[in-house]
C-alpha cells in the first residue's frame, strides 16, 4: 500500500537490539502450542535480489532485522513484574486497540498481574505535574476500547525530564514500559533509556509506532493510514459532488501528511476522482504556464470541474510566513493552512479570469484522526501489542516494534528515529497517482 523512500541500508551493528540480561525464566507459553522464536531468525532489511547479490560479492554480510515473537524462556517473572503503558503525541485511529493488545497479552498470556496506564502522556509520568495518577487497567476496563476513537489514557505533547519519569517508574515498580507515539516520542523514550541505564536499572521501554502520517523509518505502514485512507473517501466524493454540481466548480479536500504524503496519495487512489493530488515530496508553483492554477484553468475549461487533495504539509514554501516560526509542544513547525490559502488563490485567479466559479474547501482532518480503528488497522494493532510484550517479557529495550519485508521485526530507537521517511516522488505509487488523476507530472510553472 505504500512506498517510500529509503535512507542507506543500516549496518549489523545498527540492527543489534538492547537486552537486560539473560533470560532464564521459562515462558509460561510452553505446552501451549507457541511457536517461539529463535534469537537467530532475522528478517532481511533489503528486500530486492540485485542488492542482496552484490553485497555478497563484496563479501559483505546481509543486514538483518532480529524476528519479533514470543521466546521460550524471559527475563522478567511475570509474578513479581509491574507493566505500564503511555500513549503521547496526536490522537490517532487504534490508540485503544494497541492499549487493549499491550493489556490482553501482559494479563491473559503471562499473568501479568499489575498493568498501569500511566495518564495525559509523557507529563503523566512526570512528578512535577499534578495529573491524575495512573490507572489500574483490569479487563472490564480495556474490554471494549477498541471500539471507540481516541485513546482511554489521554495524550499529551512535548517532553518531559527523564529522571522525574524514571522516579516515577521506580516508585510504581515498573518493570516494563511500553510506549505508544510517533518520532518525537521514540526520541523521548531513547532518552528515557539513557537515564534507565546510568542508574543500572532493569526496566524495560518498548515502543510501538504510532503516526497517521505513515513516516517512521524502517516500518513499512504503521497503524491509523488505512483507517484514514478509508474515511477520507466521504470528504473526497463530497468534494467530489461538489464539484459537478456547479459551473466550474472545485471539491478542495485537505488531508494530514506533515511531511509525507502516503494518506493524501493512497486516498487519491482509492477514490479515483481526484484530478491534482498535492503533496510535500513533490513541489509545484501557483503561477506560471505550467503551474498549478493555470493547469486548473485549464481543465475547467475543458471539464468544468475538478477535485483537488492537498497534504496539509505540501505546498508550505509558497505560503508567507512571519518570521520565527511557531512551534507546537513537541518542537514541531506549526504549519500555515495551505487549505485555506488554496481556495483564496484559486478563487481570486479564476476571478481574475472572469470565470464565474464556486469552490469549496473541506478539512476532516480532526474527524478522521479520532475514529476508531478500521478492521485492517485493528488486526494490525493487535498483533503490535502482542509482539511488544513478548519482546518486553524477553529483557529487550530501547527498541520499536516494526513491520518489514512483511515481518514483524525488532527495530533499535536510535535507527527508527536517524531520518523521516518520505513518499517517494520518482516511485510506482506517485507515477500511478500521476497516471490516476491526470495531473501534469511537474507544475513548475
């Protein structure tokens, strides 16, 4: 479903994955009929026969993803082992479904008997902050989340000092911490690592990646694209209705994608009534013979109407910013709407033009970021949780779940943070978005 672009393949040693210590304790999923894992199965992180060729021709060895799964024997005792989970950064479709995974498999797989959900993110795990103390999660508690949007724990943005956070570990005996959200939060739970070890502790942190936008490296989709994929399809043939129900007529639909434009380019695909598709990885210009709004000109000319879907991060050089730019609590650029920004320049070049013309601009984004979890993000979120808590189980930290060559993986912090990962503009999806909508390649003007 998505492609993207690739950073340099990762060293062996990038690909080693943190442990505690030995594991000795036998896996209470022995007589179970589990298959277990062994440590030596790994999962190629190039995936074409050309690469994998040549680099043993060069005598060089393969680099390799550690297999996630359950192991027969763990590092933590489940009897005496308190869990917690934290969920931080945006809301986004299966927060719940990964909570009630990281539950389910702790409690009813290994009898894990206190499990925390540690309240409002990172700021909850904090002792300066006056939030409310963690909760105590039991069955009937997470039993059904996963039928509703949001998250149960609340979320919060921005950082927090590590040492107050390993404090607050320390003193709700935590021994495994599983840690849902995206970039920003995977650097906190690095650092949080950090403290963890120069203290000699023997907590685990797992994280598992969460980001609607789909571009975190080294993880081939991460959970909340499809649902957003899906319900951007009713704001698109609205847009769409629009559109032809007027002379000249513009459906604008802004969709989220920061920095990566997988929702904006898989919704276009799945709609197939989307004429531009506008996205970060790909410049355009407004002005120009070539550029966008003379494209559009054009077409409704030609057709009379036209749907436009734009990823809020795309088109971000065009619009005028003041100087010093805002940051979000997480250090993010709050981005201009380009949305809005948009319509006012389609609608004062088509006026320019005399043609006489109606847009209308839709933004579900807020909508589409807090619905449940479709059925092939909530499948996918199970098993997540399930893999982080048997690496967790198993003495592993400082480390994401990921998803790769169709594998579940182990995958250090330190790399799924090293760079973002990107649409990539020379690849099969964007040719077949090109292809789909019948937009000019390039709109350079």
């Amino acid at each position: 479903m998505v492609e993207e672009r690739l950073a340099a393949l990762p060293t062996p040693d990038d690909l080693e994955v943190a442990r505690l210590g030995e594991a000795r304790i036998p896996s209470p999923l022995r007589g179970s009929g589990t298959r277990f894992v062994d440590d030596t199965n790994k999962v190629l992180a190039c995936s074409e026969a050309g690469e994998a060729e040549s680099r043993r021709g060069r005598g060089e060895s393969l680099p390799a993803f550690e297999a996630a799964g359950p192991r027969s024997d763990l590092f933590f005792d489940p009897d005496t082992t308190g869990c917690g989970i934290v969920t931080c950064g945006g809301l986004c479709p299966g927060l719940n479904d990964v909570i009630r995974s990281l539950f389910m498999t702790a409690r009813h797989q290994y009898d894990v008997r206190r499990i925390l959900g540690f309240r409002y993110g990172y700021a909850g795990l904090s002792s300066k902050n006056s939030y409310a103390e963690p909760l105590f999660l039991e069955t009937e508690t997470v039993g059904r989340a996963h039928r509703l949007g949001g998250t149960l724990l609340g979320s919060s943005r921005g950082a927090q000092d590590p040492n107050e956070m390993v404090d607050t570990l320390v003193a709700w005996k935590i021994g495994a911490l599983f840690v849902v959200g995206g970039d920003g939060t995977l650097r906190g739970a690095s650092r949080l690592c950090g403290e963890i070890e120069r203290r000699g502790l023997k907590i685990s942190v797992i994280a598992v990646p969460k980001t609607i936008d789909n571009d975190l490296m080294w993880t081939q989709r991460t959970f909340g694209l499809s649902t957003a994929v899906e319900a951007a399809q009713l704001p698109i043939a609205a847009a769409h209705n629009e559109a032809k129900g007027a002379w000249n007529g513009v459906g604008l639909v802004k969709l989220m994608g920061r920095h990566a434009g997988f929702i904006a380019a898989n919704a276009t695909l799945a709609s197939g009534d989307v004429n531009y598709c506008l996205v970060p990885e790909v410049p355009f210009s407004l002005g120009g013979e070539g550029g966008f709004l003379s494209t559009l000109e054009r077409r409704l000319k030609k057709r009379r109407h036209a749907v436009v879907v734009v990823a809020e991060g795309a088109g971000q050089d065009l619009v005028e910013h003041s100087a010093g730019a805002e940051t979000d609590a997480s250090g993010n650029v709050r981005l201009r709407d380009i949305g809005i920004f948009l319509k006012e320049r389609i609608e004062g070049h088509l006026t320019s033009r005399q043609m006489d013309h109606t847009v209308k601009y839709i933004d579900p984004s807020y909508t589409i970021r807090s619905l449940p979890a479709n059925s092939m993000d909530s499948a996918f979120c199970q098993v997540l949780g399930q893999h982080a808590v048997h690496a967790a189980m198993a003495g592993r930290t400082d480390m994401m779940v990921g998803f790769w060559n169709h594998r579940f993986t182990h995958v250090p912090l330190h790399l799924a943070v090293a760079s973002r990962k990107e649409l990539d503009p020379h690849g099969e999806i964007w040719q077949r978005v090109v292809q789909t909508t019948g937009q000019p390649a390039d709109m350079m003007g």
